[in-house]
C-alpha cells in the first residue's frame, strides 16, 4: 500500500482566509497524488508520462484541513479501463478523512491527440502496484 500513498506536509501559504487548507491545494495535492504514481509506473519512460490528459475530477470536502499537520493521501483505488484510468483517492488528517477524490485521466496518442488505448504493458504496471483483492 506504500506505493499508493503519499503525505503531504500543509504550508501556511495554502491556508485561506478561513484559516484551513484552500480547496485549490488541496486539488493540487490529489495531482501529486496521481503525478507520483504515474512516476513510479513509468519512470523507465518519461515520454509516456506526458501522453495523459485529465478529463474530470471530483473532489468531496468532507472536513476542514488544517495547516500544522501532515495529510497523506492514499490513491485507494485505480481502475484501469480501455483508454483510461480512474484513480479514487482518500486523504486523511490527524485520522479524521477530510476528502475523498476521483480523477479521470485519458490515454492519448502524443501525435493526434486522439485517446488510445492504454496497452497490455502499461496494464501490468499499474496492475502490478496495486493490492490484491
């Protein structure tokens, strides 16, 4: 499961005028959720990695987050479809889950910018890093 978590430690920057963690940062946080496990499934293949393109993310803020104490963030489901990924995320503070996440990444062709499917070998990888079950 270490492989699909990552945790972030809160800036003060990221607070708002509310005193919690923005919801922008807290979209950027979900994407470097997904950026460092495409990192790890395609590190042997940087030009791989640019050939996705967001298609939709929905975000639920279930509790405020706040600056001072680590979030991690476990990506605690990622279906892999035809030409997409689907990759379900959960991020918890101090033990309390705070937001649940779900992102819609398309494989696209670099040249014709058109969706493609993901292959059998990228299939694998990903596969290969999440748990059994």
């Amino acid at each position: 499961m270490s492989d699909l978590t990552v945790v972030i430690s809160p800036r003060f920057y990221e607070t708002d005028a509310q005193g919690h963690i923005s919801n922008v940062s807290i979209v950027g946080w979900f994407e470097a959720a997904r950026t460092s496990l495409l990192t790890r499934v395609l590190a042997d293949d940087v030009s791989s990695q640019v050939q996705w393109m967001l298609a939709n993310v929905n975000i639920d803020y279930l509790a405020e987050t706040y600056f001072g104490s680590d979030v991690t963030i476990v990506l605690d489901k990622v279906t892999v479809g035809n030409t997409s990924l689907i990759m379900d995320c959960v991020m918890t503070q101090e033990g309390r889950e705070c937001v649940r996440g779900r992102a819609v990444l398309v494989n696209i062709d670099p040249d014709s910018r058109k969706k493609q499917p993901v292959s059998d070998e990228l299939r694998r990888k990903i596969q290969g890093l999440l748990p059994e079950g």
